[in-house]
C-alpha cells in the first residue's frame, strides 16, 4: 500500500514537467454549455485574436471547442447555436491552458458567460456537492461492457458506493460506452432531489440528437488462451468472454427528429474453483462449467416539440440466462441452479422551456421484469460447516413485478441570486412471488468428523407454498434553493418528505444544508449537513407475507436423526416458525455531514481534500424475538423460531478522502488517483441476519463487511507510440473483516453463528488487494470528411438536462470537462478518431488490447472463521488471475 501510494505521489509530482507550453502562447478550451450544464454540440465559435484572421471551430459532441495554440493577449469570442441567445464576450489569455465555460440563454433567456481559468473550483450549485466530470480520453479508455463498465465506475468512487442516473433516471442497465456523451460524479451532495445518502451519484448524459445517420459496431474476445491460471485451480480454467455491441443514429426527419438503434450483449462462460473436503476428509479440488448469456435492445426517438420542448422516448429489453450459478469455494457442482431474466422498460422524458425562465421537466419510466430459479437437484441439501456443501440448492421460485416511476421538476430564478427546484418523485408498483425454497429440507453439520459419524446439528426445512401478491408506492416531495449572496459565497437551503405505503410513518421530513466559499488564496470550501431516509425493502415485506407460520412455516429439528431427520431418540422438534415485521416498524434514516477544501495548485493539477460523516438510525436488522432463554424457555413455547424484522439498529461511518487530479487536456494527458482512511461500524450487514444472540442483539455492534480502512485509486491516461494511447488504473486496499465463530449453536437460537466468549462480531481481518488494469489502443481515421453532428430545434441537449442533480441556474460544471483535440478545427483535424464522436474522418477503426490484474497478483479471498474447520484463518478462493481481452471498434 505505501509502495502504492509514494509511486502515485511521485507520478503527480512529475507530471508538470509533461505539459510546457511553447512561450507567450495560450491554449484556449471553451464548454458551451446550456442553463442545466449539458454540453451544446455543434455550436458554432469564433474567436478573433486583436491582430489576425477570425477562427472558427464547432464544438464537439459535449460541447467542447479546442482553438489551436493563440497568442496571449485579449481575444473576441462570438458562441452561436439555433435557438439560443448569441454570446458576444472578451477574454484576455495568458501562457499556458485557459478553460472558459460560456452558458447560453434559450431563446431570450439571459446568458450568462462564466469566465473560470484552470485555477477557479468547480462551482455546483446543486446541493453544493463536488463534482468530477470524466474527460473524453477518460471515457474511451472505460471498458465497453455495460456490466464491467458499471463495476469500473464503482471502484472510481473510491468505496463509498454509487447510484447511476442514465439522462435522470434512476434504474436499469448502463448503456454502452460509444452511446455515452458524459459522466459525472457528484459527492456530498445536500441537494433536496437526492435521495440516497453517503453514495457517490454517477451521472450518465448518452449522445445527443444526430443530423445525418452515423453508427458503431465492436466487439471484444478474451480467452483462457491468453488468461493465467487461478491460484486455487491445478490446471488452467476454462474461459471465454465473446461481447458485441453494433448501434445507428440517425435523421428521420432533418433537424426535427431522429432515431437510434443498438443491440449488445455478450456470450461467455468461466469456470470458478471449488476447494473442499470430500466426504473421507481429504482434499478436494474443481472447477465448474459456468455459462451464461446476454441480449440488450435499445430503441429511441428524439422529438423537436418546439423550439424549446424536447421530447425523447426509449424501450429497452434486456434478457439474461445463466446456469451453474452458486458453484464454487465449498459447493460441489451438484448445488447448482439455473437462473433466467428478462425486462422491458420504456422511458419517456420531456423538457424545455416554459415562458421565458423556467425550465420544466417530466420523466415516467415503465418497467417490467420477471425471473425464474430452480435446482439442478432437488436431493435434501448436506451443509458441513466449513468443509463441503452437497445435494440440492434448495431453490424453486419464479417472481414478476411491474412499476411505474414518474417524476416532475421545475427549476426558476428568483431576482439573480435565487435558484430554486421545486419536484416530486413517485414511484409505484405490483409485485407477484412464488417462493419454495429449502422444500427439500437441509442438514448441517457441525464438523467433517461429526458428518462422518451421521451426528447432525440440526435439520431445516421449509414447509408450505404461498404465492404472494401485493402493491407498493413511494412519494417523495423537495423543494430546493441555490442562493448566491457573492461571487465568493453560496449557500443552499432544502427540504424532502418522502412516504411509503408499506410503513404507517408517514410523516418523515428531512432538512438539508449546503455552502460553497471561495476563500482567499485559491481555496474552495464546501461543507453541508442533511437527514437521508430509505425505503423499506419489498423483498423484507414480502417475506412476511409468505412465511406467517400457517400457510408456510419454517421446521427446526435439533439433534435429527440422518438421513431421515425424525429417528433419533434425541430428537427434538420444534415447532413451525414464522417471518414478522416490528408493529412499530419506521423509515430507517441517515445524518449525513461533510466538509472539503478544493485548490487548484497549478493550472493543470487540481487537489481536493474532504471528511464526510454518516450517522444511521432506525436501521433495519433482524431478530429472533422467541430465543430461548439460559434456562431454555421460550416466549411462545407452541411456536418455533420468530424472525422479526426490526428499525432498531444503528450504522456509523467516517471517511476521510484526498483526491488529486492533473490534467492536460490539449495534450489528451490525465493523471489522477485518491486515497481514502475510513470505518463502517454497524448492528447488521444484512436486515436479515440474526444475531449471535438475539438476547443481546446490542452486542453484535462491531466493524462491517465494508469496514476497510485504506483504500487506493489511481489512473494514468496518456499519449503511447505511433499514435497508440495507454490506460493504466490500479486499486488497493487494506484487508476486510471477516467473523469468527464455534461451528457450534450453544443458545439453540437454531442460527449457527455462536461466537467465542469476548470475540467480537468481524473481529478478524483477511488480507489486502492490491490490482492493476491496463488497456492499449490505436485509432484509424479514414474516409471524407463527414458533417457536422448536433441536437433538434431549440433544445439540443436532447433530452439530457439536470436529471436528478445536475447543476443549475446558468452556472456549469468546469473541473475536469472537455474532450481530446481532434474536433473541427482543434489540433489535428479530424485526424484522432473518437468512438463517442471526436475527429471527422468519415470512417474510423480503433483496435485494442486490455488486461485485468496485471502483474497476476494473487489476491485471496473468503477467509475460514470457524474453530472447527482445517481452513480456519485460510482463504478458500482467489480473485481473478490476469484476464486479457482484444478487441475492435468501427464507427461511420
């Protein structure tokens, strides 16, 4: 980890000395961008020097325009697009990198230019949260699969966890890279229109409306031919990963509407390692067979409604299929099972303008899905604790659930100092299960020595089927104002009430707060404080439909008898059990505080240092309320165990970030990485889990599964050989906290979780990770020159706005926006291709080759806590060995 870090700081350091401007020149970078943020492409830029000819470029797909090398001094700028107000302004620039971002009016809507160099913070008034947005380069080089693109964004945010937004709406598979325009994440966001507290909000703007037809196809292959041998496997394992992707766009009717069309998926299959005992006691080492499948349709239309409404509709299809699945560690390949998907959502979003200042937004997505599991056996499961699983897995269920979203924002100025968002978020929805889980029943077993003698601990069984149906909402109401008392200080005032029908609590407001303050020598500081509430889980409810005790109910025999669980003269048979919910259930909820200090060392390197706390409250967990006391007795004798589902629990966390970023953006060259010290305590990881004992369910306070306490991210994005880019991204982090436990079920709670006297709940610690990705790729540009690219009518942002927290009120995000040289006009021509829409060769190809885990470390994984087993303190498997995958892109 230190190694890691110093290597890290040592790049940064280094760094400037990559970005020497030739003397006496400036390189000018200009975001256009609409009163929501979103980027304005093809809009036309003129710049006239006070001596020389006028240059005109067009600004790119997110609407950046790269000016080649001017002379230092005060320039014209003159920034035009159909429907909007013209920006006329002047700029002085100086040696070295100059970022302007220029906010145009729709359509007599005052513009408004924001003049912030390299040096200036980012300044989002949206909740005051910080906000990164990813370079072009930076998204080029993310992996192409939606699946291993959302896991990528989700290392990026540095463990605090992250929701996406696709164009605001919340939900749903990512799409692919080459549909995506931009990506930003927003931290500590206070804003009245977030929900979720402590994550890390990745929002996702996909491409905007096209003038004339372009399209991409790529596809991607990686092999066991070129992958490393896992550590746990004897032999190399097979694999194969084969992933496509092909989409169009184009007019239907020019400069009015247009549609799109994209198809990707993948066909793969792995194959994990198994280490167990067998049933003699000997060691016993596999692999498995794990194939699966995945098809995605995507379909859209953007339409023109006016000059300033903008209406876009989307279907999505989504179907997954995969067998063998829930094999490897201790399972056999008999416990396999079998699982299918499918989805269909559609979206339909309007926006634009209503008068002269207020933007309105409407979005309602409808959404279906279905999923089925089942047993490849449906032999009674054998569960030696820490040693083997065998027999059937136990699962039989087949569920659907259809809902609707529908949500409703308005943003308006009040003087110049007031912008305000007033907005409602509905969610509602069916839901219909059949579950028949563990019908076969399962043995457990203490130990490999107790299965070999036939002593087993206890017997399970679930008896009963019931398939449920019922109906859920959620409303949510905010209201937000962004005040702007200077041009050095800001402050933000909200307030959320959200209600859901499956909790009698409906009364649950929460206050926000929020401050930007540009203080003297070029610091940034931000800090709020907010209350955050969560849904109550459908899964949770539903369970305590299915499981009531009469028409399904949970058998626990101690002492059984094997393999017919009823001959023993010890036997004792308790009788059924039931799944309930606390009658005082509430919403759990979450203080959320934070502050950070944003500086911008010099033009090109960036610092942002931030301590965020989370304090939980009525988190939900699950306790057995008829445990047995010392003496054996139990509240309700003529019942079995009682799973109540509680808000009594309690969740901390605190998290300490450094974040640098250095960037170049006229030489495509990014550099940045961020280290984070932190803990996360709580009473349970799952609202499901019982405690050790539910007669002091306060004593399993203690670290998190999340509990590690360093983590380390960085990336290097930067100019190869022979026009070839390099990415390099490494992650590492201290080890996570694993339980310690007897094997045993001492209180006969019938839960074997019992843990030693004075040991804690996830008192142990496995090991640290520590993994390096790469990806090398060359771009081909050939062909004419094609035409230029842009949105419909008055609003070309096609539809992607604000969404749930962009930035507002003609102030838009500036730290870390732009795109590579190569758009009209910029450095290069048309000759740099982009996937997402950069350079203007008509055609283009890109090849590439990427590689997961490197340097093939060994990184260990599900670590033994038992006492009785031979693996405990060991791990049983290992993240994946070195993967490598080859791929190519085609774009006209």
């Amino acid at each position: 980890m230190t190694r890691f870090v110093l290597v890290l700081l040592g790049l940064l350091a280094a760094a400037p000395a990559l970005a020497q401007n030739a003397a006496n020149q400036a390189q000018l970078r200009l975001i256009v961008v609409d009163q929501t943020g979103a980027g304005i492409p093809s809009a036309t830029v003129v710049v006239t020097p006070a001596s020389g000819e006028p240059i005109t470029v067009m600004s790119d797909d997110r609407g950046v325009a790269t000016l080649p090398p001017l002379a230092t001094g005060a320039v014209k700028v003159h920034v035009e697009f159909p429907g909007f107000e013209v920006s006329e302004s002047t700029l002085t620039l100086r040696r070295g990198a100059v970022n302007q971002t220029i906010t145009l009016g729709i359509a007599g809507v005052q513009e408004e230019v924001v003049v912030n160099d390299t040096s200036g913070a980012l300044d989002d008034r949206s909740g005051n949260a910080q906000t990164t947005t990813l370079e072009q380069s930076e998204i080029d080089a993310l992996p192409d699969d939606p699946d291993e693109l959302a896991e990528v964004l989700q290392q990026m945010t540095g463990g605090s966890g992250a929701t996406f937004q696709v164009n605001g709406f919340r939900g749903g598979r990512l799409p692919s890279r080459d549909e995506i325009r931009q990506i930003r994440f927003r931290t500590n966001s206070f804003s009245a229109d977030n929900h979720d507290a402590g994550r890390t909000q990745i929002e996702i703007i996909t491409r905007p409306n096209v003038r004339e037809w372009s399209g991409n196809a790529n596809m991607g292959l990686r092999s066991d031919v070129l992958n490393a041998r896992n550590a746990f496997a004897e032999a190399e394992t097979p694999e194969q990963f084969r992933r496509f992707n092909m989409s169009f766009r184009g007019p239907i009717v020019a400069g009015k509407t247009s549609m799109r069309l994209g198809i990707d998926g993948n066909r793969q299959y792995d194959s994990p390692t198994i280490f167990a005992l067998n049933e003699d006691g000997t060691e016993y080492r596999d692999v498995v067979h794990r194939p699966s499948e995945s098809t995605n349709v995507t379909a859209g239309i953007e339409h023109a409604l006016t000059k300033n409404q903008t209406l876009r509709i989307e279907y999505r299809r989504n179907q997954n299929a995969a067998e063998n699945q829930g094999v490897g560690d201790f399972t056999y390949p008999e416990r396999a099972t079998e699982r299918n998907s499918h989805e269909h959502q559609v979206r339909f979003q309007i926006q634009g303008l209503i008068g002269k200042t207020t933007l309105h937004e409407i979005r309602v997505q409808v959404d279906r899905q279905a999923n089925e599991a089942t047993s490849v056996s449906s032999a009674t499961a054998i569960n030696v604790d820490s040693a083997f699983n065998k027999g059937g897995a136990g699962a039989n269920s087949r569920g659907s659930s259809h809902g609707i979203e529908v949500a409703d924002n308005i943003d308006f100025n009040i003087g110049r100092k007031h912008a305000m968002r007033v907005g409602a978020l509905f969610n509602g929805g069916g839901n219909r299960n059949f579950d028949a889980r563990n019908a076969n029943g399962t043995f457990t077993f203490a130990s490999i020595q107790a299965f070999q003698a036939g002593i087993p601990l206890q017997y399970t069984q679930r008896i009963g089927q019931v398939n449920t149906s019922f109906s859920t909402y959620e409303l949510g109401l905010y209201w937000q104002d962004d005040i702007r008392v200077s041009r050095n200080f800001t402050y933000s005032l909200g307030l959320r009430q959200e209600m859901q029908s499956l909790i009698d609590d409906k009364i649950n407001l929460m206050p926000r707060v929020g401050a930007t303050w540009n203080a003297p020598l070029k610091l940034t500081v931000r800090g709020g404080y907010g209350i955050f509430y969560d849904w109550y889980d459908t899964g949770l409810y539903d369970q305590t439909l299915r499981v009531n005790g009469v028409d399904q109910r949970d058998l626990l025999i101690f002492n059984p008898g094997y393999p017919n669980p009823f001959l023993n003269d010890d036997t004792i048979i308790l009788p059924g059990g039931r799944v309930q919910a606390s009658p005082d259930l509430q919403m759990p909820y979450v203080h959320q505080a934070s502050v950070g200090v944003e500086r911008a060392i010099t033009t090109n390197l960036q610092a942002q240092l931030s301590y965020q706390m989370l304090r939980g409250r009525h988190q939900m967990r699950a306790i057995n309320v008829n445990a047995p006391d010392e003496f054996g007795v139990r509240p309700e004798p003529t019942v079995g165990n009682v799973t109540q589902f509680e808000s009594t629990g309690r969740s901390m966390s605190d998290r300490l970030t450094v974040n640098l970023n250095y960037r170049v953006p006229q030489k495509r060259i990014f550099m940045g990485g961020n280290y984070t010290l932190g803990q996360v305590k709580n009473h349970a990881d799952s609202a499901t889990s019982l405690p050790a004992n539910s007669l002091d369910p306060d004593a399993e306070w203690g670290p998190s599964f999340q509990d590690v306490r360093h983590r380390a991210q960085a990336m290097i994005n930067v100019p190869f050989f022979v026009g070839a880019r390099i990415n390099v991204q490494g992650q590492a982090q201290s080890a996570s906290p694993y339980n310690i436990t007897t094997g045993t079920d001492n209180n006969l709670d019938g839960v074997v979780n019992d843990r030693p006297g004075n040991v804690g709940r996830n008192s142990a610690r496995g090991s640290a990770r520590f993994d390096v990705s790469a990806r090398l790729s060359r771009q081909f540009t050939f062909g004419p020159q094609r035409g230029q690219t842009g949105g419909n009518g008055g609003n070309p942002r096609g539809g992607n706005g604000r969404g749930g927290n962009g930035a507002q009120g003609g102030v838009a995000p500036q730290f870390g926006q732009g795109g590579p040289p190569g758009g009209a006009g910029g450095p290069g021509g048309g000759g740099n291709f982009n996937p997402n829409g950069g350079g203007n060769a008509r055609f283009g190809a890109e090849v590439w080759i990427s590689a997961n885990n490197v340097l093939n470390r060994v990184n260990y994984l599900n670590y033994v806590g038992n006492l009785r087993s031979q693996f405990f303190g060991q791990a049983t498997s290992a993240a994946a060995a070195r993967r490598i995958e080859v791929g190519m892109n085609f774009r006209f």
